[in-house]
C-alpha cells in the first residue's frame, strides 16, 4: 500500500454544503477526519456530531463580513467546550480558519487557529 492512499484511508473528507442560507449546519465527523465550508451568512447554530473518545477532526471554514455563530453544539445539544473559556469570533477577512474538534466522554472539545490568507 503506498502512502498517498494509506493517507486518504486515515484523512476522510466530509464534502459540506456551502452555508450560505443555511443557518444550521452539521459537521458530522463520523463521516470524516475533516471538512470545508464556505459561509456567506449568519449561521444560528453549528451542530458537531459526538464521535468516539480519543477522536479528532478539523473544519476548516472560509468566511465573509457577513458570517457569525450564534451558538455551537453537539449532537446531545450540548455547548462545546471552547479553549479560552468562550466561543470565537469568527475571522471576517474572506481568510480560512481551522477548527480543531476533539472528543473525550462525550464532551467536545475545540480550539481554533484564525486567518490563514
């Protein structure tokens, strides 16, 4: 096995529709180790779907002006657990952020790298 597909078995992409208009997307890591999304409006609430303990998935999300989070979750309806105590404000550049997701006990846990141009 070479390494290219080795790497594609352990680095699944999730193909996320565009959120613009679509105030309440899910990113559900079981379906992927990362995803891409585009958002162009204000989202009310971002889902993350509860993975196994010890998992860890990236969004990488590229926003407007126009893009907020009003809240994010997981799949019990839960707060995720922010780095920093609170959730980012998303970066307004047209630049991608990256959205480490990490999940032990049923908790998720994120932390987020911004501005990458």
């Amino acid at each position: 096995e070479d390494a290219s597909s080795a790497a594609s078995d352990v680095y699944k992409r999730q193909v996320l529709p565009d959120a613009s208009g679509n105030p309440t997307p899910t990113f559900n890591a079981a379906n992927g180790a990362y995803a891409n999304i585009s958002a162009d409006d204000a989202i009310t609430t971002f889902t993350i779907s509860i993975m196994p303990n010890g998992t860890t998935s990236k969004l990488f999300i590229t926003t407007s002006p126009n893009t907020s989070v009003g809240q994010w979750i997981d799949s019990n309806s839960a707060q995720v657990i922010w780095a920093g105590g609170s959730a980012p404000t998303l970066n307004i550049t047209g630049a991608v952020d990256v959205i480490t997701f990490e999940f032990s006990q049923g908790i998720v846990y994120a932390s987020i790298i911004q501005g990458y141009a």
